[in-house]
C-alpha cells in the first residue's frame, strides 16, 4: 500500500541519518488522539505542528535519509511537553523519538550554532554560571539591560533585546544553603541555584519539618543536562549524567525540586544504557513523591478544606506527563489548602525550558491558554512545581509560585495570599 | 453528458501549480503551502492511504474559504475540505492534485443561543471542546463518536457521524440545525434555520453526510441537549460472544432505549484495558458497555432490567460505576481502543457497517472467519445497540502482499453484512474506502440518481471528486476518468 502520486522533490534539501528504528516509526497509527493535546498545534491548527505530523515527517526524512530546512523549523518548534504520549492509545515514545531527531539534527547539521552550545555547556560550569548571573543582576538593577532591550529594536540584537527584556529578575547575593544530616540529597541544579535559591531553601524547611535530613551535593553536581537532551546535545548530557552520578554516591533518595531536571534524571538509565545508570535513576524522586508517602510526618493543616486559602495547580508537562508524579503534589498541598484543579487536561504552559526564550511568539500564544484556564478557576496563588513554568507564568503577571514555599511560608506561620 | 466528478483532475504541471500557488497565496499569504513535507502531512487522515495535495491552504474565515473555492474554480482545479483528519474511510485523502482546504484555524464558538438552543460554531471546533464549552449552562452536543476529543464539527457534518451515544439520541444530522455553506460556485448560503420548521426542502438534511461533494460547511447551528441529570453506566461481562450479542437484542426488547449500548470482543478489551488501565475483564469473551440517562428514578429502574436480562443470558459479572470518575475510565478505554491496536499491530484497517441486531452473533462469527481465512487478527468493538459493526483488522504493512489480503477481507465483510441485510456504512461515510462497494447496495439508477443530486450542487465537479460514487455510473458516461492506480485498497 504504498502511497500514489508523485515522489515528493528533493530540492534543497540535505542528508539526515536518523537513529531510529523501523518498529518505532511505525508504531503510529495516525489515530489523531494526541492533537489536541498537543499545544502547539492546538494554537496553530497545523498538522506540521502536531506531534501525528512530527512522527509521519521523521517517517518520511528516515526513508529518504534526508530532510530539508522546513523540517528543520518543524521539529524545532516542538515543546517537548510529551503532553501527547499520556493521550496516546499505542503508548508510542514520542520523546524518545524527538530526542534522537534532535540529536541527529545537532550532530550532522548546524542545528545548534557553535554559540548556542557554548551557552549550554556553560550550565555545566557553577563559577562561570554564578559570576554570570550576578552580572545580569546587577545590569539589571543598573538599568543596563533596558538598554540592551532598547537595542534590540535595532534589527541585528533584536534577538538578544528580546531575550534580555524577559529574563526574571536575578538575585546579585544569594545566601548559601547549609547541609542538615544525611537521610536524603537535595539536587540544586544550575540556572535553578544561580536565580532561585530561595525555592530550594523552602524545600528543604519542608523535608526537614518530616524529621528528616538533608545533604546537599558538591558542585560536581551542577547540572542535569536536562537542557542539553531537548537541544539535541545528548552528547553533554551524557557527560553531566556521569558527572552527577559521581556526585551522588550512596543509597539515598535524590530529591529535585524541578520537574524537568527530575524528568531527565530518571531517564538516565535510558540515556547511558548501563546498570549503574539505571539503579541512580531508581533513586531520583520528585520532591513531592517523597513527601507525599510522609504526609502525616507534617504539622496538620487548619480548619475544614472550605476554610483553608484556594490554590490552583498547574502540573508542569515534565511531572504530568513524563514523571506520571502530578498528584502527590496534590497530597501534599490538600493538608493544608484548598486545590482547585485546572480544566485543560494537562495542556502544557508554552515554557518548555528555553523554548520560551527561542520561540516567545508560540509561547506566548500556549501560555494565553493557560492564564485563561488558571483565570477559570477563580484562585489567586497558582502552584507550579518547576521553575520554567513558574517564571514563563509569572511574566504574564501571575502570582506563581513553587508548591513547597507557598507550604513553608505557611509552615512559618505566613497567609499563601 | 460528462461524468462531473474527478473532470478537473490535475496532471501534476509544474506551472500550473504554480500560477495557482500565486493566485492562493494572494488570499492567504503564507497560510497556503506547498511545502514537500507539509504536502505529505495533508495527504493522508486516519484511513491507511493517500496521495498529497498540490497545495495546502488554511483559512482563518469563511470569506477566505469562499475565495480559495472561486480560485479553484478559475483553475478548475478539485478542492477539499479537511477538519482533524481522524476520518477511516479517505473522505478526506487528497486524489488528484486537488486543493485541501483545512479548516483547523476555524475554531470559534461564535455564539451560544441557550433560548433557541442552538450554538452557532465554526467547522473547526473540537467536538468535545464544544461540550465543555456549554458544561456551565447544563448542555452538550450529543453526537459522540470515539475520536470526539479530537475530531471537529465539520468532519462531524460532512460524515453525518455517530457515536455511542447516537443510539438515543440520533446521529449529526439531527443535531444540526442550520448551515452557513460555500457552495462549489464560490458562492455562501445558509441551509436550514434554527426555527422550528423552516421552509422549502430540507436541504441541509442532503448536505449533512455529503463528505464534501456539495460544498464546505463554514459555520453551523448545532443544537444543544441537556446534560441529563442521572447517568448509570454498567459494565457486563460474558464468556459467550452469542450470549452478550443475544443479551443487546434482549434489552431492547425489554422497552429500553439505553443512551448507549456498546461490545468489545476479547481482544478489544485486553489492548483497551493495557491502555486505560480501568478494570475491563481481560478474560471475558465479550463486555457490553451500558449506559442509562434521564430522571434518577427511571434510570434506577433501568438498572434493575439491564441486570435481569443479563443474568438470563448468563452474565459473568454486572459492574455500576460508582462514580463519574469510573464512569469516565470505561469510557476512556473505549473511546480509545482504535488507536490501541497498535499494541498488536503498526497498521489498522477499520470497517463500518451495520446489521441488524438479531443478526450480530452471525456476522460476528463470518467476520472471524473470514479474519482467520485471511490470517488476519479481528477485533471488534462497536455500536452494538444499532447493529453498527467496527470490525477491525489488525496488519502490519511491512509484511509483503498483506495488502491484498486486508483488502480482500474487507471486501469480504462488506459482502456478509449487507448479504445479512445490513448496509455499507454506519457512520464513517464512504469517502474512497467504500467507493467501488457501492454497486453491492445500490442499483445503476440508484447511484445515477445520486449522481444528478450531486451534480446539481457541483456541475464542474471540483468539490472532493472521485469520491462516494464510483466512475461509471452515468449511464451515457463518455468521460473515462483514470483512476490513480492503487488510489485506494
């Protein structure tokens, strides 16, 4: 049954070699299931931007063992939200096969400019990260990075003005973190520690308030490289995966207080093929996975459930729909507020890591979606337990926050509102 | 006299693909495509072939769609109308270099008319979006078929779908009230009217189920049912596939119209519930799927009835969700079993056909053998409450001269049901798929007849061609139209 017509033109176009077996390809049916759960596409209405259309294009440049450069803007405009693999009915591994096209495209192409991937390795790097972030800081409270914005209206830097105009605002001096014992690691990972050490403080109030302690890694452990595998540059990935592990020795559960790190830890078995990677992929849990089995270890929460302050959560793609770990935040939460649940099933927020910074018009139009179902529900503290989806939402000028600082600040005796 | 559909088939010509680029993109911009890869995406819906379109275009208005039909026109050149591409029968695979028309961008609730019970909406909106969207007012629209997350209010219309919950509540077209159209000429109408009986023929019942032949629905008055105020779903299992298809008739004859009434076969139920996970019996030989609505106090007593006529055909067990959250896990499995296949198989082949009810059990066990004849695996899971049989076939295409055999099976369970006195299509329309089966049902006059009614709405033959009717069947036809070879199994 082979398709009738004429052969598609190879006009410019350029050899591909994707790594992805026959089987896989294969194993969609093209049922269209996953397109409205799909952000892209639901805001596009294009079947090139749905992940059906995705798979039948990597289907179509394996066989023909090239691509051209619209494939190329297809692909990159995925989020990676993997919003379209809880939808499927065949369980078809949609990331997996985005992951290896990216990869292809990076190795083989000029997909990633040499720029971009210095810019990525440099996550891997906490002293230039640190020394960095401190300079955006303090351009920023100078006014200088108005004026990159500003620049940014001259054609040439209009990427950078863009970029630099909706970045948070960063901390210059950030107090450091102080090791409390043993029982479990906390992962601080890279730009989270750089700009949002505050969320891993409230983290570790709330493990410590189980009874637990917590031991904090080594700047060996600075990065997942959860940014470097959605880039395509599985290679750094692999190579922070190893570092990471090193850094983490022993039998105690990792905890990671973002979701796209957690995502990515746990597939290190995947990545690396190897048992070691496999028995430390075991060991990673989102934070809120831990705490949900200790619950009760928690001070009890005030009042009946219509008393207690409204929060709405937003589940970042990468605890929903990778992790499958999206209601134990809920478990945690109800101790002590009111959840109210979103109605988009899950749609993703358009954040996407840096999808936000390389694709703002797209990511602006999936996190329109989100701010009217967040509005829907009436709650005025949303709960976002990733920090890409937290600063993409607070942007929009919400008031978004990491689930465990709304419970610390409650635990230290604050109103969430 | 020419044959009308199919006569402005393009032959490929570079130029004249791109002299109509030109013209299409100086009403879309950038929104008209002819991209290699793109092409490819639009070549094919949820059916298992296709060819790709010369040009994709994707409007965002009615006033956008009526300009690209009147280019068309100028370049007598076939267009077709797309929704979400979930269709199973080719209505909307691309034969000939035609135009597609994807009206995906269309999406809007224009207004919700709660007083007359009507929301006006265009092609594009998602079929269960609009049913969330009326939730706050206490309707829905009813009209449920299986890919209703997905599939839009314009496939809806051009197929006159079903769903399970149709057995009640009736398919599209009853649920369709009014239609802004653009007809093949280019020019916009408005068939039907939201008033109760509005004058001249009905020519938006002739419209809805058209599959594109007549025209492109560009916005709709859908009719609005209220959300019933207690739903009873029951899930009965049977180690007998004769006993649960005897126990759909049963209930019927009892006096009940259950909202819904479906059966999954065994294999059915093991891929639905690997998907779902939603507690189906993976060793039962059959599960009926019922479903109750109305007044709480009569759907109570319905329970009662269901579950006596089951026990007198030997139900295994008799499961009453226990809440809307069970509820949605059966239904989650069932809606979603077509895609499920794949945890057989990489390719489906999916008929529709319906039977009568008292002659399920029969046909069913034709349909198995015919599979096995083919060394094909059946599943099946359908309509079972209209007799509306999905029997599908599970391949993979890598494996040489499969084709054949699915097409030849398919053909085959064609011949059975309609030899049971059934007919060919229940609700997934003709499209290409069952194209050249419609001489099995219809005489040479019927399908002449057909014809003439569809060469009214489209002299020029440019509206979705090469589909429904097969070539040849005007008696006086002198226009030998080619087939693309292989077009369809």
């Amino acid at each position: 049954m082979s398709p009738v017509g004429e052969p598609l033109s190879t006009a410019s176009t350029f050899p591909l070699q994707l790594d992805i077996d026959s089987d896989t390809l294969a194993s969609c049916v093209a049922c269209g299931m996953c397109l409205p759960h799909c952000p892209t596409y639901r805001v596009t209405g294009e079947e090139s931007a749905s992940p059906r259309g995705r798979i039948a294009m990597m289907r179509d440049a394996a066989e023909r063992g090239e691509a051209d450069a619209a494939f190329v803007e297809f692909m990159d405009a995925c989020i990676q939200c993997r919003g379209c693999e809880t939808a499927c009915p065949a369980g078809v591994h949609y990331g997996h096969m985005m992951e290896a096209t990216r990869e292809a495209l990076a190795s083989q192409t000029n997909y990633q400019p040499r720029l971009r991937r210095l810019a990525y390795r440099a996550l891997g790097m906490p002293r230039l990260l640190g020394f960095g972030s401190r300079l955006l800081g303090l351009s920023q409270r100078l006014g200088l990075v108005r004026l990159l914005s500003l620049l940014g209206r001259v054609r040439p830097f209009r990427q950078l003005g863009a970029m630099t105009a909706s970045l948070p605002r960063v901390p210059v001096r950030q107090a450091p973190l102080t090791a409390s014992g043993d029982d479990v690691w906390l992962f601080t990972g890279c730009v989270m520690d750089a700009w949002m050490r505050d969320t891993h403080r409230a983290v570790q109030a709330v493990i410590e308030a189980t009874g637990a302690g917590v031991a904090l890694p080594p700047a060996g452990a600075a990065c997942c490289g959860s940014l470097h595998l959605h880039a395509g540059l599985a290679s750094d990935t692999r190579r922070l995966a190893q570092k990471v592990m090193a850094a983490l020795p022993g039998e105690a559960p990792i905890l990671i207080d973002s979701a796209g790190c957690g995502a990515t830890m746990k597939e290190y078995g995947h990545l690396l093929g190897t048992e070691e990677a496999r028995q430390f992929a075991g060991r990673v849990q989102d934070v809120h996975e831990w705490l949900a089995a200790r619950v009760d270890d928690l001070p009890e929460g005030a009042g009946s459930r219509a008393q207690r302050p409204r929060i709405a959560v937003q589940d970042p793609c990468h605890l929903r729909h990778v992790q499958q770990a999206h209601l134990p935040v809920r478990t945690v939460l109800s101790r002590f507020f009111d959840v109210v649940e979103l109605d988009d099933d899950g749609l993703c927020c358009g954040a996407g890591g840096a999808y936000s910074q390389q694709h703002p018009e797209v990511a602006g139009a999936v996190r329109e979606r989100k701010v009217a179902a967040i509005e829907r529900t009436g709650a005025s503290v949303i709960a976002s337990a990733n920090p890409g989806c937290t600063l993409h939402l607070q942007a929009a000028g919400l008031d978004v926050r990491y689930p465990l600082e709304i419970v610390a600040e409650h635990l230290d005796g604050g109103a969430p509102a | 006299m020419l044959v009308g559909y199919g006569r402005g088939v393009a032959s490929g010509d570079d130029a004249a693909d791109a002299a109509l680029l030109a013209d299409l993109r100086g009403v879309l911009g950038d929104r008209a495509r002819d991209n290699d890869f793109e092409r490819g995406l639009y070549s094919r819906d949820g059916s298992i072939e296709g060819s790709p379109p010369a040009i994709v275009c994707l409007p965002e208005s009615a006033a956008e769609v009526a300009q690209i039909v009147r280019v068309c026109r100028r370049h007598s050149r076939p267009f077709l109308a797309r929704g979400s591409g979930t269709g199973l029968a080719g209505g909307a695979v691309p034969v000939g270099r035609p135009v597609v028309i994807a009206t995906a961008k269309m999406d809007r609730i224009i207004e919700v008319d709660i007083d007359n019970r009507v929301a006006w909406v265009e092609p594009g909106v998602l079929n269960l979006d609009l049913s969330r969207a009326l939730t706050p007012q206490g309707f829905h629209f009813a009209p449920d078929p299986s890919s209703q997350q997905v599939c839009s209010i314009g496939g809806n219309i051009a197929n006159n779908s079903g769903g399970p919950h149709c057995l009640a509540y009736g398919v599209t077209t009853a649920h369709i009230a009014a239609l802004e159209v653009v007809l093949p000429s280019g020019d916009t109408t408005i068939l039907g009217g939201v008033e109760a009986e509005p004058a001249g023929f009905d020519l938006r019942g002739l419209f809805v189920g058209s599959e594109g032949t007549m025209g492109i629905a560009t916005k709709a008055a859908v009719r609005l049912t209220p959300n019933a105020p207690a739903v009873r779903t029951l899930l009965l299992d049977f180690d007998d596939v004769s006993e649960g298809s005897a126990a759909v008739s049963a209930i019927i004859a009892a006096g009940l119209v259950p909202s819904a009434l479906e059966m999954m076969d065994q294999r059915a139920i093991e891929i639905v519930e690997a998907f779902a996970h939603a507690g189906y019996p993976t060793g039962a030989a059959a599960v009926l799927l019922v479903e109750l609505d109305g007044l709480p106090g009569g759907v109570e007593a319905g329970v009662e009835i269901v579950r006596d006529v089951a026990h007198k055909h030997h139900v295994g067990n008799v499961r009453v969700a226990a809440d809307d959250e069970e509820r949605a896990l059966l239904w989650k499995g069932r809606k979603n079993a077509f895609g499920a296949v794949a945890r057989i198989k990489p390719d489906y082949y999916l008929h529709d056909t319906v039977v009568p009810r008292s002659k399920l059990t029969e046909v069913l066990e034709k349909v198995y053998r015919i599979a096995d004849a083919y060394g094909l695996i059946a599943v099946n899971v359908f309509h079972a409450g209209d007799g509306n049989l999905h029997p599908i076939l599970a391949f993979d295409r890598r494996e040489p001269g499969v084709d054949e055999r699915v097409k030849a099976a398919g053909r085959d369970i064609v011949a059975a049901s309609i030899e049971a006195g059934g007919v060919l299509s229940g609700e997934h329309g003709i499209g290409l798929e069952k194209r050249d089966y419609m001489g099995m049902l219809f005489s040479a006059h019927d399908m002449y007849t057909q014809d003439v009614v569809r060469e009214t709405f489209d002299p020029d033959g440019l509206a979705n061609p090469l589909k429904i009717i097969p070539t040849g069947s005007r008696c006086s036809d002198s226009f030998h139209q080619h087939v693309p070879e292989g077009a369809w199994v």
